[in-house]
C-alpha cells in the first residue's frame, strides 16, 4: 500500500504531521518518536525574534478538549535555524515551519531565513492564532490581508508556502480562495476556535489571557466541515486538522477533502498514537482494497445518502 500524499511539489510518506504548538521543535520529542517515520512535523510557531508568550495559568482541560493562550511563545527565527534545525536534519525529520508575524514585512523576513536554511521542507503562514492581538489574526481575518501576506511570502520563497486559516470567520472558503489566488500551494486547517472558561468560584478566567484556542475532539465536527466545504471551493490540497484523537478521525478529513492531517491535542495525552495511525491508517485500506491513500482524499459518498433521502 502507498500511504504517501503529495502537497503541492511537497510528497511525504504518509499523511500525519505533528501539529505546530503541539510538539514543540520535534527534538524534543525525538528520544520517543522516530521522527523520520511521521509525515512532517510542523514546528512552534516562530517569530522574527524571541517571544515570551502570555503569563501561566495558559492551558486548561474542557470537555472533550483544551483551550490554551500560550502566546506563541518562542525562540525566535535565528536561534531555531542554528540550534535545532541541525537536529532535525540529522533525524531526518521532514520539517515544516511555522511563521508568525506581527507585521507584514516580519513575515517576509521569517521567511526569507528560513528558505535560505538548509533542512526546511516547507512554510506554514500562521495568520490564525486568536491568542495575541497584534498581527497574525488581523490578516487572517481580512481577506485582502490574506491575500496580501501570502503573495508577499510568496515572493520571497520557492518553499511549498501553507496558509494556516482561522475558523473564526462566517466564511472560511473565501479565505482559502484568497490564498489559492495569492499563489498558496495548499491551505491548512483549522486552528482553533476562540473559547472562555470561567471558575464560578472565583469568578474569574481561569487562563490568564481571559480567552483561549479551544482545541481537541470538541471541535472536529466543525473542522470536519470546514475542510469539505474548502475542498470545494479551491484546487489547491487541504492540510486538516482539528480533534484528531485516531486513524479513523484521521480517515474522516481525508474522506472529507484533506490530502494530509495535521494531529496536535491527542498527542499531549499519547505521545506513542504515531504509529498507531499509520497501522490504522493501513488496516482501513487492505480492509476497503484501497491501494493508495491519496485516492481516499475527498471520497465522501454524499450522493448515496442524498438517494437514501429521497
């Protein structure tokens, strides 16, 4: 069986990514999970220097989720390129970077380091995090602001470039539009959804940033509907991401229009689910006969259940 997808001139092994903010650099995780063996891994979010990220309390459990505001913490782009960027070539990893930006031109900027490092696989934009309030979501949820931070990027690099959209819009087709027309070689999605949790106790937020990113099965649903709405909206590969907690919620995106997934929450609670979603992965397809896991992507029957309502 061909467990191997393609994003744009991107092809890797199989459709699992490690989710950006979820699995730290990779080299931390690279004493338990083979990183060779995963699709991608897509780094923490980077800015063009360090960030501290918001104050703790930032994480805390939900029903069937988590809501995090952790603020794009980071190292900053140079200290990633020259300290673990090394690691993970040498691990093999197929790395995929998240970019941040407060403006425009640090976008570019990010990006244009990294195409020049030796090691990255691809960009992915992140104009989606409803955490900070300055950058970021104020592109992301503007269409012309999509399209123009995307077409800058895309100059500036020839790395397979990956907008992260935000599902805090009415209308998250015409912004995966927008970055398929600003020269985007495919959308990921979602991130998460901006949530509140309070303690009735206290009567106060119980993260520090008030409001978070809700993650986690909670949201997949949603983000299961959002990726088959897109994927008939754009031509371009659909990343999905959103609760994936195993191989077949995994199936479920690809069935739905996703070329690839992205797994971020389920590996906080099992840093081990990695092979058990390619061996889920491959029982599904001897089980159904299929020989290539690209030909599940948008598979989705609709018109047999449109019959059976009829």
């Amino acid at each position: 069986m061909d467990l191997s997808v393609s994003i744009g001139p991107l092809t890797l092994k199989n459709p699992f990514i490690a989710a950006s903010g979820c699995f730290g650099y990779g080299v931390e995780y690279a004493d338990v999970v083979d990183l060779s063996s995963l699709g991608g891994v897509a780094v923490k979010g980077l800015f063009l220097t360090e960030r501290e990220g918001h104050p703790a309390p930032r994480i805390v459990e939900t029903p069937a989720g988590m809501l995090n505001a952790i603020g794009l913490q980071g190292i900053g782009v140079r200290r990633f390129v020259d300290e673990k960027l090394p690691e993970l070539r040498a691990r093999r990893a197929t790395v995929i970077v998240n970019v941040c930006g407060t403006t425009l031109d640090e976008y570019v900027e990010v990006s244009r380091i990294l195409s020049d490092a030796e090691g990255v696989a691809a960009i992915e934009l992140n104009i989606s995090c409803p955490n900070i309030k300055e950058g970021g979501i104020q592109f992301g949820c503007s269409l012309n602001g999509t399209f123009d931070v995307v077409s800058a990027v895309r100059r500036v690099t020839r790395l397979p470039l990956i907008p992260k959209l935000t599902p805090n819009v009415t209308d998250v087709p015409s912004f995966a539009r927008a970055a398929e027309d600003a020269g985007a070689d495919a959308v990921s999605l979602v991130n998460t959804f901006l949530a509140m949790v309070i303690d009735v106790e206290t009567r106060r937020p119980k993260i520090s940033n008030v409001v978070g990113g809700l993650s986690g099965p909670a949201i997949r649903p949603i983000a299961v509907r959002m990726v088959y709405e897109c994927h008939q909206s754009v031509k371009i590969p659909i990343v999905g991401m959103g609760g994936i907690a195993d191989a077949r919620d995994a199936i479920e995106f690809m069935l739905a229009g996703a070329t690839a997934v992205q797994v971020g929450t389920a590996n906080f609670v099992d840093p081990f689910i990695w092979p058990k979603l390619v061996d889920g992965l491959r029982d599904y397809m001897q089980r159904h006969a299929i020989a290539r896991a690209a030909d599940l992507v948008g598979a989705i029957d609709t018109q047999s259940a449109l019959a059976e309502r009829l």
